[in-house]
C-alpha cells in the first residue's frame, strides 16, 4: 500500500494559488462568489482572498493569513492514503492545515509563513511543483 501512494505522489503536482486566503465563519450565505462556501445546517464557511473579507458578514476568522495550495492528484479517487501521507508529514514538521477537498481536486490551507517548509515537505514527497 506504502509503495502505490509513494507512486501516486511522485505522479502528482501541486501549485500556489496567488493572494493570501482567509478561512472565515459567516452570518449567511454571500451573494458574491468565493473560492468556497460550505453550509452544513450548523454554520456557513467561507474561503476568499483576503482582499473580499469586507464583502462578508463574518462571525469568525482563523487569525492566521494562509495561502492555498492546489494538490494535483495524478489518480483521483483511486489515491487511498494521498492526503494521509501529506498531512502526515506536514504534521511531522509541526505545522497545521486545512484541507479542502472538491470533486476532482484537493487543497490545503497553510500559514503563509509557512509556505516554503510546505513546498519543501511536498517536493520530499515527490509531488512537483507547477
């Protein structure tokens, strides 16, 4: 199992998504489009670019800026143990994240001073940066 995500992982790619992101609680559901809003009948969830917060009628904000980096999976739902592994290891060097996770793609959220230890955890792992 270990050698098909080591596999998968040197199949992938990942990539920086400009701008720093906030992950933010809302009072209802924006009009305008994000990057994401979640509602889950318990609270509404949003992520945007930092610069579209005045837009929202936010509850909460995580304190940190983040930056959000896009997960390239070489093998989409065929990848057991993909996030695992990279949260894993992320995790392994002290850091947090966030994952996001949609139909045919994954991203994680990290601090934005953390940036070039993620980039260095993911191209260890043998993703490769685009």
């Amino acid at each position: 199992m270990k050698s098909d995500v080591d596999e998968i992982l040197k199949q992938s790619t990942f990539n920086v998504l400009p701008g720093v992101w906030s992950y933010l609680k809302v009072k209802k559901v924006p009009e305008s489009n994000h990057f994401m809003i979640t509602q889950d009948g318990f609270e509404i969830t949003v992520v945007t670019q930092k610069d579209r917060e005045a837009e929202l009628d936010i509850i909460e904000r995580n304190k940190e800026d983040r930056v959000l980096i896009c997960l390239n999976v070489s093998i989409p739902f065929y990848s057991v143990g993909f996030l695992a592994a990279i949260s894993s290891a992320i995790a392994n060097d002290g850091m947090n994240i966030l994952i996001i996770s949609t139909y045919s793609k994954d991203y994680i959220l990290v601090k934005r001073d953390s940036l070039d230890k993620a980039k260095n955890i993911l191209n260890a792992l043998g993703l490769k940066e685009i």
